[in-house]
C-alpha cells in the first residue's frame, strides 16, 4: 500500500484479513468443491467443467448432492480432483484460445 492509502480502505482491509485469519482451516484432503471450483483449479469454463470432466466415468463420484437453494449440488474431494487432474492431465480439454477460464 502506499502513503496515500485513504483509512477507510486500509481499515476494511484489516477487517477483512483478519476475518480470513479467524476462519477455521480445513485440512486440503477434506475441502469439498464445487464444479466451479474444479473449473477454477482446471481453468477451464465452468460449462466445459460440467459437460466434459465431472460426468467422465474415471471422474471421482461426487457425495451425495447438497441442496442449495432450489437445486442440488454436487461436491468432490478436492484431494481427488487434484489427484484425478495429476494423472490425466494429458486427457484434459483444452482452453479455447481467448477465452477465461471460469
């Protein structure tokens, strides 16, 4: 930051980092995400996520659906996905050139 940081924003700032420090950690192995944080960490589109990595049949299986809203969720063991993506990674798709992953 620099010297000409208004006050109110470096006291939100504070807020904020010391809310993310207050937050219990769960231990990686036990995280659960969501297609769109698959996406994330694949960087790949959301849409592509759903179509064409999570319904694949050495895809690891999902728990049971959580529902949110009006609509069921699904969640995997990030230790899964990520140990999934590390041996297929030759497999994956690939990101459209000029397009943002999710």
């Amino acid at each position: 930051m620099t010297t000409d940081t208004n006050p109110a924003e470096l006291l939100a700032a504070i807020k904020d980092l010391v809310v993310q420090l207050s937050t219990p950690r769960v231990a990686p192995e036990d995280q659960l995400w969501t297609a769109e944080d698959i996406a994330t960490y694949l960087k790949l589109a959301v849409d592509t996520t759903e179509r064409r990595v999570v319904t694949r049949s050495d895809f690891p299986g999902p728990l049971q659906p959580c529902l949110t809203g009006t609509r069921a969720a699904k969640r995997w063991f990030a230790a899964e996905v990520i140990t999934w993506a590390r041996q297929n990674r030759s497999k994956l798709p690939a990101p459209r050139p000029g397009r943002k992953a999710a």
